[in-house]
C-alpha cells in the first residue's frame, strides 16, 4: 500500500515508521523544512524515542521511507492518509484549536484522489470527523465520503518513547462512517501492525471496531479524562492528609489492595500532550459535566497551592532564591508540554522569588530559551521544589543544595536521609517528622 502520514512529530513518525517497517511505501508530509531534511537523511529529528534511529537507518536509504514538505506529492494516489497533526486548547476559554488541524486537512482535500482511506488518529471532540472534517473535504475534494473516499477516527493510544512497544500491546481502535469504511480501516491496519497476545482482554487483541466515529472519539476521551479525574482525586487525598498528620501514600497503597480501588498517585502538575487537555476536549463537547471540570480545575491549582504553602512555611519568598527540579512533565522524556514547571515559575515570581530551573536534558542554553535562569546543582539556594521524578533528583540531599531552608518534593521521590536538618515537605505525606519540622519552620 501507498501510506502517506501527515505530521512527523513525535507520534507521527513513528507511525510512518511502523508502517514502512510493515512493507507500506510511505511519504510523509510536514510543514518543518529543517525536520523533512533530517528525516530524509535517516536522522532521527528527537532524542528519546526506542528504535526509531535504528529503523530510520534501515527504512530511509531502502527508499521505503521519505519525507517532503509539498502535500502535492505525498497525497495523490495514496491508499491511505494518516493525520496526526496537533490539536491545541486555549488556555483561557479551553475551547479547541483547530487552525492547524483544518490547515492540514484543506491541504490533503485539495490533493486527495477516489478511493483512499483517510484515518484520523488525533484525538478529537465527539463528533468532530462527522461535522468538521468530512464536510470539509467533501467541499473542497469535490469527492463524496463512502462513495470518493472513507473516512475513518482511529485515535492513537501510544506514549512517547515507547510508541513500538505500545502500538503492539493496545488494541486499535477505529470507527468509520459505514461498514465499507470499516472494512477498509481494518484491512488498513491490520496490514500494518502487528499485537501481543493479551489474555487480560474481554476479546483477542488487534483491531477493534467502535461502529462509529463517535464512539471511537469518546473512547479515546474517556480514557484519559478517567486519569485526570483519578489523579484529582489522590490530589484530593493528599491535600487533605497534608493537613492531618496522615501519609496518603500508605492510604493509597491500602486502599488499592481491595481489587475495586485503583487510586493514583497524587502529583504536584499533570503535564503532556494528552492528560491535561483532552479533558477539556471532552468538556467542548459536554460543558456540564463538573466532575471533569472540577477535577480539571483542582490538578491545575497544585502548583500553586504549594507554592503558598512554601511562602507560609518561610514566612515570605521574597528576595529568595527558589530552585525547579524538573522542566519536562515527566520523568524519561525531553518534553515541556503543559508541564508544572510553567505554574510553579510563575507562582514562585508571583511571591517575588528570585528563580532558577534545572533538569537532567537541558542544558543551560536551552533553559534560558525558555525564559528561565539555569541551576547548578551544588549552588546556593533556599528552597526547592521538586517537579520532576527524574531519577537523579532522588540521590539529592541537603549538602548539595548549600543554605536550604526547605524542600517541597511534589512527586515523592526524596528521602528524609539525604535531607536531615532540612525540613521537607512532601505532598500527601503528612506523617513524617521531617513534615513537623516544616510546619514549625
């Protein structure tokens, strides 16, 4: 088959790999000039990502993969047309962006040619492929869906830096707009990936079919608005043990023990592409559900409420030097999307701290990019917070932060033995004495 992959970000070229891998004759199409030259050259664009160089190294100079910035040329006479270009949220209104993903789908609709299937994977509102997008390439393609071409949502479920792994132990998902766009889809996929047996589901493994885009749409919603809701919850859970001598991780690990409980863990952000903005997809489309909301509401007002708890702990930050742990959202990957590390800077300066960043994949350049002063570790400072679960961060302790007044460790992850003499306040562990000894700082 003719595959032609729309985006070649951090999922998208994977995909384009897995597919070229599979025996399709990919071409991708991205609007980053400097990103198509790497890729063309068998480079990988970003660090992290398991395989992806090795397989670019093999796929790229077989000519079985290639990449372009021209949309003429990747999407005539292709089988099948994968999207996964970025949908964006405003922060203010948390209504949808589509300017990138309506740009994307213009350019495919004014090149796209009968027969091929166009499969979203970008997860989208409820109802999004049926009222935005196939009225939109119908206008512009002048091609009918089910007749010119099949639409089809099947949302991608994968994690960066384990894309392979994860496209193999998931099933995927597809809900088109009739039973021969179905068909297609599966054919599709089923072409190019490849599952592990998993005993655990209610059915084998492999392509599973919603019946309609609709519900392919809220599948992918619901199972992360749940995380969301979830990690709100144990949020909700440790604030209140902070205040009441309890350590909620022992709660937690308690409760879970019984097999209907499934706490998460609490945290001091929810950061990434996905947790803290497909809740409020799903909220466009559903403004009345509260508990999405509040939950929503409640993950984002973390950062803050331990920022405020530091001030009060030290009685001001003013004129303080306060220190991040942690720029990525979370531990393993070089990526700052929507992480804590934006509301926690903003809080620190809002108190009027004097602040510095520091995080294992960035260098000193780079978080000046960013608008941040960088750290040293060994540097003075007074108080620090810990954002990011980055395994360096847990060998950490008093000496190697000279003049520390106080940690917040919002991930859980120090020990009270590195940090003796420092009061240390965890998130959700109200228990300890290092916690008594911060509350009578």
């Amino acid at each position: 088959m003719k595959t032609a992959v729309v985006a070649l970000g951090k999922i998208g070229l994977p995909l384009a790999v897995q597919f070229a891998d599979a025996g399709h004759e990919v071409i991708g199409v991205d609007v980053n000039p400097g990103q198509v030259e790497l890729i063309n050259k068998g480079t990988e664009p970003f660090p992290g990502e398991a395989h992806l160089q090795e397989k670019l190294s093999e796929l790229v100079p077989a000519g079985k993969l290639r990449a372009t910035t021209d949309y003429a040329e990747a999407i005539p006479g292709a089988d099948a047309v994968v999207i996964v270009v970025p949908l964006f949220v405003d922060d203010a209104t948390w209504a949808p962006d589509f300017g990138w993903m309506d740009a994307a789908t213009r350019s495919l609709a004014e090149h796209l040619t009968p027969g091929t299937l166009v499969s979203y994977e970008t997860t989208l509102p409820v109802g999004t492929l049926r009222t935005r997008f196939v009225p939109m390439i119908e206008q512009i393609s002048g091609l009918k869906e089910s007749e010119g071409f099949f639409a089809v949502f099947s949302p991608e479920r994968v994690l960066t830096g384990r894309v392979f792994e994860d496209l193999r132990k998931y099933p995927k998902l597809i809900g088109a707009l009739t039973e021969e766009g179905a068909r297609r889809a599966r054919e599709f996929y089923e072409s190019a990936l490849s599952f592990d047996e998993r005993p655990d589901l209610t059915q084998p493994n492999g392509v599973w079919d919603l019946g309609s885009p609709e519900a392919s749409e809220l599948a992918k919603l619901a199972e992360t608005t749940y995380r969301d809701v979830n990690i709100a919850l144990a949020n909700e859970f440790a604030l209140f043990a902070q205040d009441h001598g309890i350590d909620v991780y022992k709660v937690i690990e308690a409760s879970n023990s019984q097999p209907y409980s499934h706490i998460h863990q609490p945290g001091i952000a929810v950061g990434g592409h996905c947790i803290p903005v497909y809740p409020r997809l799903y909220l466009s489309g559903d403004p009345s559900a509260t508990t999405v909301r509040t939950a929503r509401t409640l993950n984002a007002s973390v950062p803050a409420f331990l920022v405020e708890r530091a001030a009060s702990l030290l009685g001001s930050l003013k004129g303080l030097k306060a220190v991040v742990l942690g720029a990525s959202y979370r531990t393993g990957v070089k990526e700052t999307a929507f992480s804590g590390v934006f509301p926690v800077v903003d809080a620190l300066r809002g108190h009027g701290a004097d602040v510095a960043v520091h995080d294992t994949f960035y260098d000193d350049e780079e978080i000046r990019g960013f608008g941040w002063d960088p750290y040293t570790i060994g540097d003075a400072a007074d108080l620090v917070i810990v954002q990011t679960n980055h395994p360096d961060y847990r060998e950490l302790g008093s000496e190697d932060v000279p003049g520390v007044k106080l940690i917040v460790d919002g991930r859980n992850i120090t020990t009270a033995e590195n940090w003796a003499g420092t009061p240390r306040l965890v998130l959700g562990d109200g228990s300890t004495s290092t916690h008594q000894q911060a509350e009578e700082a």
